[in-house]
C-alpha cells in the first residue's frame, strides 16, 4: 500500500510553494531547442547484461559500485534513489519491452527521487512504465520550499517531461499513487542563465 504520508504530502507542500518562476515541458523537441548543451545521462555504461533486470541499493551516482554501475558509469552531479527506501533496479532492453535503460525504484509502490550536487535549473527525463501505463505526481523542491508541482503520464515507450525553474533546483521527487512502476530513462539537466533560455541567447553567441 502506498505511503499515505509521503501522498498527503503532495497536496499540503502546494500551500507553501515558493515564487519561483517555473514553466513545464512536454514536447521533447521544444526542450531541447530551448535548453542545448545540457549534460546527459542514459544509463547506458550500466553493467547489466543485456535484456535483464537487476536490483541494488542506491543510491545510484557516480560513486556506486555494485550490481548495476561502477564507480564513473554515471555522470557526476545527478544521484537518484529510492524516496522511501529500498532498492533500485535497471531494466535493459528489450525487457519487458522496454527500449532505453531505464532505472528506477524496485518496488513499485515506491518513489523516485534525482538530487543535484550542484544546483540546477534545467531539468528533463523520460518517465517510463514498463507494466502498464499510469502517472505520476512530480515535485520540484529548492533549497527551502516547493519551487512547483506537476504531473506526467507515463508508458513503456516513455513520456518525455522536462522544467525549467529560475530558482535553483536541488532535487525533484516523482509520486506514482497507482502503484504501476515508475522508472526513468534519457536523463538531461543543468544550470542555464535566463539569457539562455530565451531566443536572445542566439544574439549573445554572435559576439
């Protein structure tokens, strides 16, 4: 049974959001117009054989060292883990299906959750669900408060979901209350001034 703190939580952090300047994405290709140059992480020097699944204890960053990833496989700046406990998983294709590598929880009443060694602004995954489709809710916290909160469906081919906030982010956390199994695949974020976030950048290039 999901966590019924962790879901209340969802609703009562939405009285305390902060005043950043948040804006959420859905169309990939908008994305990466947008916010070029960001670092990527796809999982992909994972060290789980092909079309397997294999669990272990997170956090998965570029310290880890286990069944899954060894030390630098994983950029460095990004961790993602289990938010409630527990271990996490890698899924290679095509298991299940699935056609990136794709990590996430390993139960799938649990939550994910990305943290940042440095601050970020820029922010994009694809949320896939092997077993069947389903939705979570994402909340993008700030040093201090909830900078903002969304939702993204997910699928087995993945939905792409991406932020932008003008405060720095330090972590965001992602919610699946219908207990489908939420993992994560193609991974992209990092700190963007304003200035590149709009079509101005172009003109600041040219000198």
């Amino acid at each position: 049974m999901k966590n019924l703190t962790v879901l209340i939580s969802v609703f009562l952090l939405g009285a305390s959001l902060a005043s950043a300047d948040v804006t959420f994405y859905t169309n990939e290709s908008e994305f990466g117009s947008l916010y070029p140059g960001l670092t990527v992480e796809d999982y992909s020097n994972t060290i789980v054989q092909d079309s397997a699944a294999v669990s272990a204890p997170g956090p998965f960053n570029s310290l880890t060292n286990n069944e899954c990833f060894t030390p630098g496989a994983i950029v460095d700046g990004i961790t993602l883990d289990n938010f409630i406990g527990g271990n996490n998983v890698v899924l290679t294709p095509p298991f299940l299906g699935v056609t990136s590598v794709s990590v996430g929880p390993n139960s799938f009443d649990h939550n994910g959750e990305f943290s940042f060694t440095d601050p970020i602004s820029t922010f994009g995954v694809e949320i896939v669900m092997p077993m069947a489709d389903g939705f979570v809710d994402i909340l993008v916290f700030g040093i201090y408060d909830t900078l903002g909160i969304s939702s993204s469906n997910g699928t087995l081919a993945g939905v792409f979901w991406g932020v932008y906030s003008d405060e720095d982010i330090y972590s965001i956390s992602f919610i699946e209350p219908v207990s489908t199994g939420e993992l994560f695949s193609n991974v992209r974020f990092g700190a963007v001034s304003a200035l590149e976030n709009s079509t101005w950048g172009s003109i600041k290039a040219a000198f």
